[in-house]
C-alpha cells in the first residue's frame, strides 16, 4: 500500500504476486489476504484495498506499454478533511472544484476529456475511471501523459483528499511546484 494504514493488531496483512507468461503477454496476478471481519474491515481496509490496487495495476500497465524505461516521479499532496467522503468529493469534483472549466460529472470512462484546472493548466487526455464518491483518474497529455488520480481515503469522519499525479520524463522541479500547487489548491477548495 502507498498509504498508512492502522491495522488492528494480530491481523496480518499478506501480498503475493504471480507472473505468467501467456500468448506473447505477461499475466500478472496480485492476491491479498489477511483482512478481518466487520463493517469497519469492509468499507475502510477491504473497500480501500480494492479501489486501491486497481489505480496501481492501471499505473503499471500505463508505465509499461507508454513509459517503459522513464523514471517517474510523483507528486502527492495531501489534505486532512473532517468531513464526509461525499462532501469531500463534490467540493473537489463540484463547481468551483479542482476543475475551472468542464464538468467531472459529463466524464466517462474511456472518454476524452478537457478540462481547465483550477491551477490554471488546460488538462486533456483521457478518462481512465470514476468512482463517485472515492476518486477519479485521467490522463494529461501537457505532462507527458502523466496519471492525475484523485483520492478520498479515510473513514469515521476524518478523511484525506489526495493527487496522486505519476509522471515521466517531467522534470524534478517541476514534479515540486505541481505538488505544492495542489496542496494549497486542494486546501483552498476544502475550507470553503
């Protein structure tokens, strides 16, 4: 995981990955166990893991079939909220939101999009997928393709809205304006 988390003592978590080649392509195969019973382990660990590894096996496939051999760098601000995932999520997808111009809500994944960022920067690319009220990803070809993936992770109330913005080939100092940019952008959005 990418990602702190308190997990309950006496649960261990366990990861175990498989690769295996098939018809000229690799078959790559992540299994995780370990996750307990309750509500608590539905929606904050097993939800979380779920939605989780499909953002990083999408980073994967990405990095290797448009990245191969680029290192990436990434820019991950993050932003402690008090509020609910769905608040979270319509003040930053909402009007007035991490987007200037365009509509998150007129997206669909696969689709293209372009979108004005509330930073300034014109975004286009594609949809790689939204998950109202967890997050959404796309594509944004000014940075070389890079990954933008929001995120709303957290539970019991005390959220933490992220970018997780994956790039390649994009400079260092560059990667460090983008993520303080976007912590302040991201602490402005959420305190109105």
């Amino acid at each position: 995981m990418c990602w702190s988390r308190r997990l309950p003592p006496g649960n261990p978590v366990t990861v175990e990955y498989s690769m295996e080649a098939r018809g000229g392509k690799t078959l790559l195969r992540v299994t995780q166990c370990g996750f307990s019973s309750g509500s608590e382990w539905d929606e904050e660990y097993f939800g979380s893991t779920n939605y989780g590894w499909g953002f990083m096996l999408f980073n994967l496939r990405e990095y290797l079939e448009r990245h191969a051999g680029v290192a990436r760098l990434v820019a991950w601000p993050r932003v402690q909220a008090e509020m609910a995932r769905e608040i979270i999520y319509e003040k930053l997808a909402g009007t007035n939101g991490i987007f200037a111009e365009g509509s998150l809500g007129k997206l669909s994944e696969g689709a293209t999009h372009s979108l004005r960022a509330s930073t300034g920067e014109l975004w286009s690319g594609r949809v790689a997928f939204i998950m109202p009220p967890r997050g959404f990803c796309v594509t944004v070809e000014s940075l070389n393709d890079a990954l933008a993936w929001f995120t709303i992770e957290g539970a019991g109330g005390t959220f933490g809205a992220q970018l997780w913005l994956s790039t390649y080939g994009v400079p260092q100092e560059r990667v460090r304006q983008l993520d303080m940019q976007w912590n302040a952008q991201m602490q402005k959005i959420l305190a109105r």
